[in-house]
C-alpha cells in the first residue's frame, strides 16, 4: 500500500531504530534524561530561543503554548482555517478558556490589513464589554492550504504589527523545517519573528514520537509546570528523544525529495481529466486536488483508489496528498497510474 495520507505515515528507518537501541535515559520529568536534553539544547539552538521542553506531540505544544500565554476569557487570534481552530478538538477552549478569533486569508497566510481587520471586530465594543486580545497564532507551513509558506518578510511584518499592539506571538512550526528547506532562510530567522514555536518531528522527519516547544527562559519554566498537570511529563523519554536527534541529523535536507514528488505529483495530476489540482506549484509537500468532475465523491474515490494499492486523505471536499520520507518516485508514478485508471473508468459501473 502507497500510503500518501500523512506525512505522519513513516515508519523509522533501521539508523534510527539503532539510535533508539543505544540512547542513554533518564529521568525526564526532574530534567535528567541526557537524551532528551541533547535534544532540547539543540532545537534551543536550531530556533534561537533560549530553552525548550519535550512533548509526545504538537497538539498538546500549542495547547500548553496558549495556556501559557494567555488568561481566561482573552482572545486568540488565528487564521481561519488553521490547525489550531480546526483540528485539535477544541483544545484552546479547554486548556485556556480562550475565544477564537479567526483571521480571513486566501491560502493560510494572511496580510497585516486581515489582522488588523481581526484585532478591530475584537475590540468594536468599549473595554468594560470587550474580551483582551493577548495572542496571534502563525502557522508554518500551513496544513489545509496545502503547505504554504510563510515568507521571511511576510512573518516579521505581521509579528512586529502584533507586537507593536501588544500581543504575544506563537508559531505552530509542525512543518517549520519545511519552510526553511523551501525558502533557505534559516529556522532562527523565522523563530525570531515570534515569542514560542515548535517543531514536530513525526511530519516529514519520521520520528515515531516528539515535538518539540521553544522560547524564553521565563517562558518555558511556566510551559513545564503546565505540560506536568496535562499529564505530559514523561520518564525515560531519550528512547523517543533519539529518534528525534536522529532526524534532526538525516532526515532534514531531504525534504527537498519531498517537495520535489509533490511538484511532480502535482503538474502530472493536472494533466488527467478530471482532475482539477488546487495548486499546480505547490511549496513543500502537500498536494489538495478535486474528483467531483469525474462523478465521485472524495469517500468513493478514497475507497477506490485504495482498492488500487494507494492511499490518500480528504480535507472537506478536497483529496489531500502528503509526500514524505518513505514515498519514493516510483510510488507516485504507481498513485499516478491509479488515479489515471480511475479517471478512464469514472463513474462507471466498475466503479460502483
Ligand atoms: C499535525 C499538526 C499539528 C499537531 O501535531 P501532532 O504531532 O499530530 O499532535 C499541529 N499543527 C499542524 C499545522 C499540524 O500539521
């Protein structure tokens, strides 16, 4: 089975199963696990941020991130389709007591006049009345508008805005490194546009388990005491934190591999009938394209294309294809023929 669902689809490779093998532990809730903190100095470095925590996965960093930034009853300002409004259960409401502001954009990056727009529907009515706006959230690359990229430029123009007004700045970097490999700005330059960021090394970087948070001293020291009431305080956690090193040191410059497929798949997807790809070019490693013109709905082209040997994903009703380190060019040359035999047969009885 192709397996183009996620990019959370890797399986570790036997180097990394070897550095796991061989990892020193410790205790990593008192800070003892040398592995972990390895781990920890490094991305500290990596980001430019002076120290950071482990987690088992993003989802609870942007839960902990936002619990640390913000009070009850304040507004967090995202953009509109972003992983955190969208895909993490409502995890802001529940760990921070927040309201959602979401932020309108065409495809996940948003411009400062959208902001600006966001932080005035916040603060229509008189201070007695209004909720605090306390915290703009970025995400990079962003997730369901097909791994788009944050340019250098575009980032500190919105971050310095919303530190001008006032408010702290986090960044979900699920997909940081991804940017980074796709613009050549560095991940401290990016990191330094905000107050927190993390990094998830299950997407793309093929770690079975391991996010990891950044950000001032202070910062961090408060993270920690939430991650510990959250249940996300761990003990011998350099087994995972290897893995993750691991990844830092092999599995980062090949993401341009990735981005490579996605293109490929991308600009050979579009010339089938039928198929109306979102974005032809798309930046890093997710490709959305559209089947409703070959008569199927996205749940009977997914469960057909299975039955070809591939899989995929649906986000609304768009196909989401996500390339990473355990998809090679002949796979997606397979997924292509796939499709372009679904395509042939359409709708027909074959396909009911
Ligand atoms: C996957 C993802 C998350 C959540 O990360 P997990 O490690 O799956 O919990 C958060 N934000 C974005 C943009 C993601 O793609």
């Amino acid at each position: 089975m192709i397996l183009l669902t996620s990019d959370t689809e890797t399986k570790p490779t036997q180097a990394m199963r070897q550095a796991i093998a061989h990892a020193p532990v410790g205790d990593e809730q008192k800070g003892e696990d040398p592995t972990v903190n390895l781990l920890l100095e490094r991305v500290a470095d990596l980001l430019g941020k002076e120290d950071a925590l482990f987690f088992a996965c993003g989802t609870i960093c942007n839960f902990v991130a936002i619990k640390t930034h913000t009070r009850p009853a304040d507004v967090v300002l995202a953009e509109q389709m972003s992983h955190i409004i969208r895909a993490e259960s409502g995890g802001a409401a529940l760990s921070s007591g927040v309201l959602m502001e979401p932020i309108a954009s065409k495809r996940g990056i948003f411009t400062v006049n959208a902001f600006e727009q966001a932080l005035e529907r916040v603060s229509t009515a008189p201070y007695l009345y209004r909720a605090i706006p306390r915290l703009l959230c970025v995400e990079q690359t962003h997730n369901f508008a097909g791994g788009s990229v944050w340019q250098f430029d575009q980032l500190r123009e919105v971050c310095d805005f919303s530190r001008q007004k006032g408010l702290a700045t986090h960044m979900d970097g699920a997909r940081l490194l991804n940017a980074v490999v796709a613009t050549q700005t560095t991940a401290k330059d990016f990191a330094a546009c905000v107050d927190s960021v993390w990094i998830d090394f299950t997407k793309g970087l093929g770690a079975p388990i391991g996010a990891v948070l950044a950000g001032t001293r202070e910062f961090i020291s408060e993270a920690r005491r939430y991650k510990h009431i959250f249940g996300g305080a761990m003990r011998q956690a350099g087994i995972v934190a290897a893995g993750c090193l691991h990844a830092l040191d092999h599995h980062v410059e090949r993401l341009q591999e990735d981005h490579d497929n996605a293109n490929y798949l991308a600009q050979q997807l579009s010339q089938i009938e039928g198929i109306t790809v979102r974005d032809t070019n798309p930046e890093t490693n997710i490709v959305f394209f559209d089947v409703s013109k070959l008569g199927l709905d996205t749940g009977m082209f997914l469960t057909i294309l299975q039955e070809h040997g591939v899989k995929m994903g649906a986000v609304g009703h768009s196909i989401r294809a996500v390339t990473h380190l355990d998809i090679s060019r002949p796979d997606i040359d397979f997924a292509l023929d796939a499709i372009s035999k679904i395509a042939t047969l359409g709708a027909g009885p074959s396909n009911k």
